[in-house]
C-alpha cells in the first residue's frame, strides 16, 4: 500500500512527460514576468553549478562596463585557468564584446578570468561584486569564489537562485541578445553555443550550459512562446537536453500567460481638489500578465487614495490594482493619473482662463 501512494505522489508532483526517472538533482521552472513557481524539485538545495556561473560574470561585467567595445589587452597573470578555454594569449588585444561572447557562447574560463580581472582589478574583487549583486537579486541560497564555476567549497546556488539570476539577464538587453547568440565570429574566431536548445527547443532565447565531473550536466535555458517567457533551471542532470524541453512545454501548456491589465486601461477614478474637474480616471501604468492553469481565478483588488489636489499632471501613481490567487497577493500594478486634472484654483483665473475654461478650450 505504501508504495502504491508513493507511486501517486510521484505523478501528482511531476509534469506529465517528467518521469522520476528523467529528474534532475534539482530543478525549476519559473515564469519570467511575475515569478510564479511551477515546477520545482529541491529547488532549494545548493548544489555545484558548473559554467552556468557565467551568466552571473556577464551580468556583473556588462552592468559595470562603459563600452562593450572598448579594446582590452590580455596581461600574462590573468591566464592559466584550467578547464574550457578560448586560448587567449599574453598581450593579445580583443575587445570587451569579444570576451563576453567566448565566456557565454564557447564558455571559456579564460575569458572568465580575463573579463574578471580587466572588470574589476583582480578575481577576488570581481567575486565580491558577483556576491553582492547575488544579494541584490535575493539569491538567498548561493555564494561565489569564482567567475567560471570550477569546483569550490564555497561555489554553490540552487536551482531557484538561478532562475532569479535568470530573470535579471533576461531584463538586461545585451546580457539576453549575448545569451541568445548562436554563433559569431570575433576575429579569427569562430564561437558556437554550447547550448543545443537554441536549435533544438521552440522559441528558446539561451541561456548557459554547465559540466564538471562533481557538479554534472548544469543547464539554465529560456524561451519565448505567445508573449509569454519561462526560465528552466536543472543541476546534475544527464538528460537535461530533453527534460528542459518536456519542462517548458509543460509550462506553456499547463500555465498560459492571462493579460491582466494593458497600459492606459482606465480602471477607477479620484476625486480631484481644487480643479474644474471633479474627478481624474485613473489607469494602468503598464500592461501585466499572470500563468495560470485551468481552474485557477485571480481576485482583483483596488487601493485608490481618497482625493488629491490640483495641478495633477498625468502619470502621477493615485492607488494600486492587486490580485490575489488563494488569499496571497501574486501581482500588482500602480494606477496613474490618465490625464492632467486641470487648473488649479488655488490661483485666481486671469479673465482669459475663464474665457477658455467657459468655451471649453477654444478661445485664442
């Protein structure tokens, strides 16, 4: 009896298609909009994470750096990593870009090295930006001692962690196009991704493969369906190839992106103190969108101040749309003013203003 609901828990906790067998140590699968969980399999639990660990290097250097164009040249001390390489030589010009692309595309560690040390000084002052902007992103579970992911005591996140540093490289344009690359050429070289879901996966936009002996197969990808963006994340897994796929399918599938508000939509109104006009519509800041599976309901809620006084120029934040799914606040939207609230009458009106004001704008 026991094992037969051991057995029922197994199918009740993974996506169809996911079988126990094809699991990854560690695993998540998040919508990259709002967050939202929906898979996860000691999603918590750090774990070594290999040469995905570069998505953080690029993150941290293409947020320092000034121009990705600028030409670096190589210095001796900054070679001898060991593991995948690009063969950089002492002395070598290249520039920044170039090195972004060999550290992502042909993961090399000597890139890593080269991009850590020109970024910040040194390795040791370039890990503790990485480990910093590592907290900034709430990655809660992890901590760096290297820009390329060899095996340290001290080198760890979780499958979760690593969807939030997902999110942020997918928000950072040329950090997502870099990670989106298939190949290119840089000089005399010629970089092809590692990453074969980019031809193998139905909209995927990267993100970064991993191997070591001690961590495994590490793999972070991405893709892009109907508007709709989710982050998968395995660690030690030996088949990553085709549970990312199975998983991302899942997700589209199972948790279609729901627009919940557009940009501009009119969904409540203020009272207006001091202004020819009593009340001011107020609308959606932006357009918002939530997964959702079948059977699922959001419950809207709005918070608008009780009145607000004149001048009122438009996109002034008056409340805030909420939605709720089992209780717990899942998304938000500030609500802006649509309009400018008009005159404020807390200045006498010039004899024209009233003029304007009577013939609703058309005096000259």
């Amino acid at each position: 009896m026991g094992a037969v609901c051991a057995l029922a828990l197994t199918v009740l906790l993974c996506p169809a298609g996911y079988a126990a067998s094809d699991r990854a140590a560690g695993a998540v699968l998040m919508d990259a909009e709002s967050g939202r969980v929906l898979y996860g399999h000691d999603a918590h639990k750090p774990r070594l994470i290999a040469s995905t660990t570069k998505l953080m290097t690029a993150l941290v250097a293409v947020e320092r750096a000034g121009d990705l164009d600028e030409t670096v040249t190589v210095k001796g001390e900054w070679l001898g990593s060991e593991g995948s390489s690009i063969y950089l030589k002492a002395g070598e010009e290249i520039t920044l870009r170039g090195l972004l692309y060999g550290l992502l595309l042909q993961s090399g560690n000597d890139a890593a090295m080269v991009i850590a040390c020109h970024t910040a000084g040194s390795v040791e002052e370039f890990v503790e930006l990485m480990n910093r902007r590592a907290a900034e992103l709430g990655m809660k579970d992890s901590s760096f001692a290297n820009p390329s992911g060899l095996d340290h005591e001290n080198h760890y996140s979780t499958p979760y962690d690593m969807a939030l540093l997902a999110r942020a490289c997918l928000d950072n344009s040329t950090v997502a196009e870099l990670c989106a690359t298939k190949s290119i050429t840089v000089g005399t070289r010629t970089f092809v991704n590692h990453n074969k879901l980019l031809w193998r996966c139905e909209g995927c936009v990267g993100m970064k493969t991993g191997f070591t002996e001690k961590a495994g197969r590490t793999l972070v990808s991405a893709a892009v369906r109907d508007g709709q963006t989710l982050i998968c994340v395995t660690l030690n897994d030996g088949d990553d190839w085709n549970d990312h796929r199975k998983l991302l399918d899942y997700g589209f599938r199972t948790y279609p992106r729901q627009v919940l508000c557009r940009a501009g939509e009119v969904l409540g109104a203020v009272a207006v103190e001091g202004s020819l006009i009593p009340t001011m519509p107020v609308a959606a800041k932006g357009e918002l969108g939530y997964p959702l599976k079948a059977g699922e309901q959001l419950v809207p809620e709005v918070e608008l101040l009780r009145s607000a006084t004149a001048p009122l120029p438009p996109g002034v934040q008056l409340g805030e749309l909420r939605w709720r799914l089992d209780g717990e606040v899942v998304a938000q939207m500030p609500l802006v003013s649509q309009e400018n609230a008009g005159l404020d009458l807390r200045e006498p009106l010039t004899f024209l203003e009233r003029l304007r004001t009577l013939l609703g704008g058309r005096a000259a």
